[in-house]
C-alpha cells in the first residue's frame, strides 16, 4: 500500500466491541506495518458495547477528525448499522475486495465494517488495503450520494422531537 498517496499523514480510527477485538488487533498491525497512523478506539471488554463504539467513533468521522475509520463487530452488520445513524456518515460492510473498493469508488463510504466472526486474518488484510486504496470517484455516483443526502435530510428529527 502506498501511504505516501492521499492518505499520507492521515490517522485511521479502529474500533471494535468485544467480538471483533482479535481482528481489530490484527486490523491496526496491518496498517502500523504499513506506515499508517492509527487511534484505537477499543475495546476488549463486554462494556461498552458496539452501539456505543460504533457512535463514538461514527462522530468523530462526521466532526472531520477522522477522514476514514474501521469498526469491527461479530457481524459487522451491527456497527454499520449504528454509524450509519450518524448524519453524514456513510459506513459500509465488506468482506472481499471488490465491496471495499466499490464502497470507496462508488459510495464514497468513509467507515469500512466488517465481522470477526465472519471474515479471516488474511482476507481482512486485503480488504483494507483495497478500501484504503480507493477514492470516491464521482460521476453518475455523486448525484446518487446528493440523493442520500437529500433523504437524510428529510429524515432528519428537529431538536426535542
């Protein structure tokens, strides 16, 4: 991977509950081998659990601290599912490299997922490294995204409701 492309100098975030602890361990090596700075957002216990991380981590993403983070659960459905509540926030599951590079080219998807119970060591390795390689490419994609944005909006609660 090379990190002297547009992700030199950038900090991923890696979070994970504690079904994806083991893969988020191997997760960060990969990308510290690889000259890539990393913020551990946990955990390994039971407490909190991976709502809470997925959140955590979901906001900074959103605030801008974050151009790009990795959450990691049993599944990785149920962290997808919670960052993707998050306004602004496009997070994606994927468990081979032709999802994490579409989700990157296609769906300008900021946070990858994926499922310890569910994906190896090794394929997780590759399915970073295809996400991380990857830009949102734009086109006919961008006014799909706009679209989303749109809904979102509509979607969206006002204060106290």
């Amino acid at each position: 991977m090379n990190t002297t492309g547009p992700l030199s100098g950038t900090t991923i975030a890696v979070g994970s509950d504690d079904s994806g602890a083991s893969l988020r361990h191997v997760v960060i090596a990969h990308l510290r081998e690889r000259g890539v700075a990393v913020d551990d957002f946990g955990t390994d216990a039971a407490d909190p659990p991976y709502p809470v991380i997925a959140e955590r981590v979901a906001d900074q993403v959103a605030a801008g601290v974050y151009a790009r983070a990795i959450l990691i659960c049993g599944t990785g459905i149920g962290v997808c599912i919670a960052a993707n509540k998050v306004p602004g926030v496009y997070a994606a599951l994927a468990h081979d490299v032709f999802s994490a590079r579409r989700a990157r080219l296609s769906n300008n998807a900021q946070i990858l997922t994926m499922g310890a119970l569910v994906i190896g060591p090794g394929p997780a390795r590759e399915v970073v490294d295809a996400w991380l390689a990857h830009e949102f490419s734009g086109g006919r994609s961008a006014a799909k995204l706009a679209h989303i944005d749109r809904m979102e909006a509509r979607h969206a609660c006002a204060p106290g409701q």
